[in-house]
C-alpha cells in the first residue's frame, strides 16, 4: 500500500499553481497518468522518486518517505524509473548497463529473455534502435524488483508495432516481479491496453480516478477515441462478416458488410474508432 498526502507550487506555463495530490494506491496496481500537457503530471513522479522536494507525506508499505522535516534518500527509495529518452552508459554493452545496477547475472538473464534481447547483451546502445534502447532502459529499471515502477512516457518516440510488443513486455514484467506501477501517457489506447485505474490531473489537482475503462467510455461519450490493433481473424456469419482485431491484451470483434471486409486482410495494422459505441476501421 502507497499512501500519498503531497503539495508542492509550481510555475507552469499557464502561471503559478498548486501541485495537490492526495491517494491511496493498492500494491501490484497498475496506475495510468493522464491530463494536459503542464498539469503536474511528471513532477508528480519526480517528487515519488524523490527527484524533486514536496511538502506532506510518502509512506510505501510502511516505510516513510517523505515527512516533515525527513525525505528518504533517492536510491534508497526502491523505485525504477524509465523517461522518454534514453539514460543508457554508452561505454558499457547492454549486460554492463544492468549489471552496473546490481551485480545478478541470473537477474540479468531472466530479464533479457523476457524483452527478447539475449542476443544483444554484447551490444553497445549506439548499435541498437530506438525501441532496443527503450527495452534495455525497462530491465535496467527492473534490476533492483523495484517495489514501485515510474514510467514517463515511455513509448513517445516509438513505432506502432515496437509501442504494442513494449506494452506487452512491461505488462509481463509487472506481473512477474509483483511491481507497483504508474505511467504517464497521452495515448488513450496504452492505458486502456496497461492499466487497472486512470487518474486524470487539471492543474495539480487529481478531478478523475477510477477505473480506466470507465473513464474513457465517459470520454467515449464527448469524443472519437482510436486503437492501434492488427486484424487476426476475418471470418463469415449468417448475414455478414466479423473482423477480429488484437488491440493490447483485448480482442475487439467488429461487423461489417462484404463490401467492406473485401479492404482488409488478415496481419493487416489498423486503427478502430469508437464513436457513440459503435466502432470503425480504418487502414492506418
């Protein structure tokens, strides 16, 4: 159990404000950050990580944080951290960069299976792309089974196929190592993909929590939402077709005309809007 009770002012672009976040998050919960650009988001989990100073109080399964007066020290906070961008040793090879972490080449090991990466161990970040990089980041993070994993847009700079086989390892390790985790995104379809709740910041202020399906069926309701998936299945019912599309960990079944299954094919990327419940698909 994380109890949060935090304040900190900020100075963002629309003026001053206050950060003012106060919650309970329940272990191995997978948490989904979202709002506007400037609304506290990732200072938030700079002040988890202990990266940024706050007023209040951080207590992680008993052990405080942060308090009047006290703030545990960074790196003993156990907590992992993967940004937007790449924070490897450029000097070190891929099994260097981990090892640095924790010297554990069984740990090492499991985690380069995992993100399928066992073949680059002796690589140096230079020689890999971008989506690589990103997955060594994740197991760099990982080293030390971090009992709360911090994850700022991690995905951002991404090709569609490389975000989804990223989400796909992320949720394996989540699982795996029984890790707390909070993402920030702006990418409706990762948090529908990732993550059991979704709070939504407005200047500095939490003003949505709950279930993430919920939330983004209200927003469902105001706006066109959109899934990056891959058709797995088409196939023939009494009076019409059925496309079945693999989006994350869900499988979508839509209906649709023999007119309009003659544009697909099986393997194909698409992307599915929903819009007032009903879903389209569009060729990406």
């Amino acid at each position: 159990m994380i109890e949060i009770d935090i304040k900190k002012k900020l100075h963002g672009s629309n003026g001053d404000m206050d950060l003012n976040i106060s919650l309970h998050i329940a272990q191995n919960e997978f948490l989904a950050l979202s709002g506007k650009s400037g609304s506290g988001k990732t200072t938030f989990l700079r002040v988890l990580a202990g990266l940024e100073e706050a007023t209040g109080k951080i207590v992680v399964d008993g052990t405080v944080w942060l308090d009047k007066n006290y703030s545990l020290a960074v790196q003993k906070r156990e907590i992992g951290f993967v940004f937007q961008d790449s924070a490897l040793f450029l000097n070190m090879s891929v099994e260097e960069n981990l090892l640095f972490v924790k010297r554990d080449k069984v740990l090492v090991k499991e985690l380069l299976e995992i993100t399928e990466l066992s073949s680059l161990a002796k690589r140096y970040p230079k020689t890999l792309s971008g989506g690589q990089q990103q997955r060594v980041n994740l197991c760099r993070a990982m080293m030390n089974k971090p009992k709360l994993l911090l994850m700022d847009e991690p995905f951002s700079a991404l090709d569609p196929l490389m975000r989804l086989k990223l989400q796909n390892e992320i949720l394996i390790l989540h699982k795996r190592f029984n890790t707390t985790t909070i993402m920030v995104s702006h990418d409706l379809s990762e948090i529908y993909h990732l993550s059991s709740r979704m709070l939504v910041l407005e200047s500095g202020t939490i003003i949505e929590d709950g279930k993430a399906q919920n939330i983004l069926i209200q927003q469902e309701q105001k706006e066109s939402i959109s899934f990056d998936g891959e058709i797995v299945d088409i196939r023939k019912g009494k009076t019409s077709y059925f496309t079945v599309i693999s989006i994350g960990q869900q499988l979508v079944e839509v209906e649709m005309s023999f007119k309009e299954i003659q544009l697909f094919q099986v393997r194909e990327r698409v992307r599915v809007k929903s819009k007032a419940f009903s879903l389209i698909i569009e060729k990406k």
